[in-house]
C-alpha cells in the first residue's frame, strides 16, 4: 500500500479510478466531470449534499447508468463501457441504499442467491460464513427468518453480508448507517472497520460525518456532480470550516 508520510495516497495505487466522468440520466446531466481515486486497501468516503451526484456516481461504476464521457478504470482495466454482470465478476460488490435483499425469502435463502457457486448452506465456504457470523451475529441468529421481517438495522446488516458472501476486491456501499440507531451504527463501524483490515477496499457513500470520520482513510466530497475536494479524511475531519464550507449543515 503506498501512502505517503502525510497519509495522502499514491495514485499510482488507486484500485479504482475516475476520470473526467460525465453521466447522462434522459435529458438531465448529472455528473459533470467526476474525477475519483479508490486506493487499494483502504475506506474511502464520499460525502456531499443531497443531490451532489454520490449515488449516480456509485451507480455509473456499476455500469447501471452508463457513462457519456470519461474514463472508469478497474485494477487497471477500462471497465467504462462493460455491462454490470462482468463488473460484478470482477469482484466488485454494490448495496445500493434501498438494500437490494428478497424480503420474501429466508436470511439464508438471501446469501445462497448471493454466493454463486451454491445451490445449498452446505456448499457454502463454512469459514468465511463463521467469519461473516462474527462480524453480523443478527445473520445467524435471524437464519431461517423472511428478510423481510428483519428491523432496519439487520436488513442492512443482511444487505452487507449477502456482498461478501464471496471473496471481493471492492465493496460499495450507498448509506449504510441511514435511518439507523447509535447503537446499530457502532456495531456497522466495528463490522467496517475489520471488513478493512482484511484487506477488502471499500467506498462508502454517507451523510453520517461521525461515521465518516471514525472510519474513512481517505475522503471525496462531491458538489454539483463534480468532486469538489479529496484528500485524506483525518484532515477533513480536523478542520470544521473546511466541513462548514463543503458539507453545510445538511450533517
């Protein structure tokens, strides 16, 4: 991981990387130019206004939305133009804000769709499923409920789960802690935090600044679909008028 002395980052090392992104949606011109560096190995934060661009953004890397001008690359590779399956492939993982899980189906029935090799529990990978136990008890202890009886904080928890039901090399996260209580929100740190040091690269969109704070290594703050500022999150964090200035009072 190459980071220099004053934890910026090299961007030689970014994962994932936007260049010049515009994204269309019908007439509207959403992004105006987006440039983004994801490094490997580490949180990086997205952070805006309500209708700055995040979740266009999160959803134009995805391939939902395609992009109309500028680059998105993906260890490497120019993935601007791929359908979302095979970004998918590639190892990137997405929870969008609304969750994404079949509230008519078990928490179980839920991971076995997201673990592709699997037709059955028994085929699932059991360590990594003890590992996503450890991190999300409410998934095991909720196994053989509709996901749709879960409270807010356990769908999230499921939505996540269900990301890394398979090895990932980028984890992408709309709002995680959205509509949740304190209590729920330290315990999604907690589970970030060690998805992290396992090594997972991870962009997480979020209007929680606390949130950020605790977890991010490295911040981008949209406006106006553009990056507006990015750098490491510690100073951000540090600097209440540059928070004041970029992020309002909306946090």
């Amino acid at each position: 991981m190459n980071r220099d002395m004053n934890g910026g980052m090299n961007h030689d090392d970014a994962l994932l990387r936007l260049e010049g992104v515009h994204t269309h949606i019908g007439a509207y011109h959403i992004l105006h130019g987006v440039d983004l560096h994801v490094p490997r190995g580490q949180l990086t934060m997205l952070l805006g206004r309500n209708g700055a661009g995040k979740t266009t953004t999160l959803r134009t890397i995805m391939g939902l939305w395609r992009a109309s001008a500028g680059r998105i690359t993906f260890q490497g590779q120019d993935i601007t133009a791929w359908p979302t399956p095979r970004i998918a492939q590639q190892g990137v993982a997405y929870v969008p804000e609304n969750m994404g899980i079949f509230a008519d189906l078990t928490v179980k029935e839920n991971m076995l769709l997201a673990a592709r090799g699997a037709q059955r529990a028994t085929q699932l990978d059991a360590a990594r499923l003890q590992w996503i136990f450890s991190l999300f008890p409410a998934v095991e202890k909720f196994w053989n409920w509709p996901a749709g009886k879960l409270s807010g904080g356990q769908k999230q928890m499921l939505a996540v789960s269900r990301a890394i039901a398979e090895p990932r090399e980028l984890l992408i996260i709309d709002e995680p802690s959205k509509g949740l209580a304190p209590a729920i929100i330290n315990n999604m740190i907690d589970a970030f935090q060690k998805l992290k040091e396992s090594g997972v690269t991870i962009l997480l969109v979020e209007q929680n600044i606390n949130f950020a704070k605790r977890l991010g290594d490295q911040v981008a703050v949209m406006d106006d679909g553009r990056v507006v500022h990015a750098g490491p999150m510690q100073a951000l964090a540090q600097d209440e008028a540059l928070q004041q200035s970029l992020l309002g009072l909306s946090l």
